[in-house]
C-alpha cells in the first residue's frame, strides 16, 4: 500500500503543473484587440534566452526562432480560448506588470474577439 502512495507522489513530482499562463483581456477601449498576459515562466521559454540556437558555437539566440515562438503560443492561446477565430495581426509585445512577467497584444481579423 505504501509502495502505490511513494509512486503516486513521486509521479505527480515529476508532472508538470499545468501552466496557467496566459491571463487573457480585451484591450479597453480598441474594438477587436486582446491582451494575453504571461506569467514568468512561460515567458522565460518564450524569451530569447529559452530558446538558443542549437547550431551557433557562441550559443546567440536565434531570432526567427524566437519570432516563431511567439506566433506559435499566441496563435495556441487564441485557438484554445476561442478567440480571433479568423485569425490575428499586428502582434506587440512588451513587458508587464507582476504577477505577469510579458504581454502580448494583437488585432484580430474579421470579427470582434
């Protein structure tokens, strides 16, 4: 019995939390906008330091790969909370107030979020 509870913990230890980034909100005022607030740890895989360029000997970052990074999360937020059905423009990104750690705005296509 004591074996099933030491795996049952020592499983849950090795899972991930599930993140609970990002904090989603319409941006006040501009009809079709939506602020997706990140928190610290997801902004750090999202961060130019989270994602080195494998093939440079000096270890810079890559910054495609970073630009794609942030398209890819954006794009799986807005899916997943059904936002922007027809797509998104003018992503802008900018540091954010804590608990938050990086804010992503954007516009979306067609009709209002």
């Amino acid at each position: 019995m004591t074996l099933f509870a030491v795996a049952g913990v020592l499983t849950a230890c090795a899972s991930p939390a599930p993140s609970k980034s990002p904090t989603i909100e319409r941006v006040p005022g501009q009809p079709g906008m939506v602020r997706l607030l990140v928190d610290r740890e997801d902004a750090f895989r999202l961060s130019r330091a989270g994602i080195m360029d494998p093939s440079s000997p000096s270890g810079l970052t890559d910054r495609f790969r970073y630009a794609a990074a942030l398209e890819d999360y954006t794009a799986a937020a807005l899916k997943r909370n059904g936002l922007c059905p027809e797509g998104y423009g003018n992503l802008v990104v900018a540091g954010a107030s804590p608990p938050h750690e990086l804010s992503i705005t954007v516009t979306c296509l067609g009709s209002p979020p």
